[in-house]
C-alpha cells in the first residue's frame, strides 16, 4: 500500500486573510532544518570558485542595501540561499529547500521591505558566508538555522500586524 503524499495547507485562505502561524512555523522549521543540512554539506564541498561566487552576491547585496533597493535585496537574498543549497552538492536537498522558499517567497520577502530587517538580514549572511568560507560547517547550520528563525520572527510580526512594510 502506497502512502499517498499529504497536501500542504493553504498559507492563507484569500485576499486579507492571514496565514496560519502554525503552518508558518512548520514550513520555516523545515526550512531551516534543510538549509542548515546543505550549509554544513557546502562548507565542506564548496570550491575556491564558488566562495568567490557567494563573495560577490554578499558585495551586491551591500551594495543593494545602500541603494535602498529593496526588490534587488531580496532577490539576491534568493539566490544567496539558493546557492548555498546547490553548493551542497546534493540536488535532491537543493530542491526540497527551493520549493520549500517558493511556496511562501511572497510572505519571506514581505519581511524585507524594513530596512532594518534588510540590514540585519545581511549582517546574519556575513557570518553564514564567513563561517561556510572558513568551512566551519556547525557554524554554517547554527548560523543559517537562527537566520530563518529571525525570518520567521518578522513575518509572523508581520502577518500579526505589530510590524508593517514601508
């Protein structure tokens, strides 16, 4: 008898309703936990070549950050997350952790829309990039697990009302 996969529940019912924090906490916890995997995996994989690749995603994402370009921001905030996933070396793990960012992006990139969420999002992707270039891969995954709890903190702020997008 085959299992039959478990559909996963709406993030929100329709326009003006919000999401169900329980559901939100589950999908960041799984999230996390996935991401914190392919971190630590990358850490130990990653060449010379695509430290240098997430080197410059970090400058762009500074730069983006100065600019006040928040939709530029949060796109590098993807690919950043993205390409510490490929760099895992495992395709399977890249894309569990892909389509668990799709399936909520719109809310995680709601949660970028204050500077000072952007700001601290890329002081917190400083020390992920340091600790996966010096290949210290349980700081990796310590370091992007309490990322994606900070992620989920402000969203669910958001979603609450007590925080709201500029």
């Amino acid at each position: 008898m085959r299992a039959r996969p478990c559909p996963a529940p709406p993030l929100s019912r329709g326009r003006g309703h919000r999401p169900d924090p329980a559901h939100l906490a589950e999908s960041f916890e799984a999230m996390s936990e996935v991401e914190a995997l392919c971190a630590a995996l990358a850490a130990g994989r990653m060449s010379i070549t695509q430290t240098i690749v997430l080197e410059d995603l970090m400058t762009q994402m500074a730069e983006a950050q100065a600019a006040g370009a928040h939709e530029t921001y949060q796109q590098l905030n993807f690919d950043f997350h993205d390409r510490i996933c490929q760099f895992s070396g495992n395709g399977q793990l890249a894309q569990i952790a892909r389509d668990l960012r799709n399936r909520f992006e719109i809310l995680r990139r709601a949660q970028l829309q204050r500077p000072e969420r952007i700001g601290q999002s890329l002081a917190e992707h400083r020390q992920i990039f340091a600790a996966l270039a010096e290949r210290r891969a349980d700081s990796a995954a310590r370091l992007v697990r309490a990322h994606l709890r900070g992620a989920m903190a402000a969203t669910l702020r958001l979603r609450d009302g007590a925080d709201t997008p500029d």
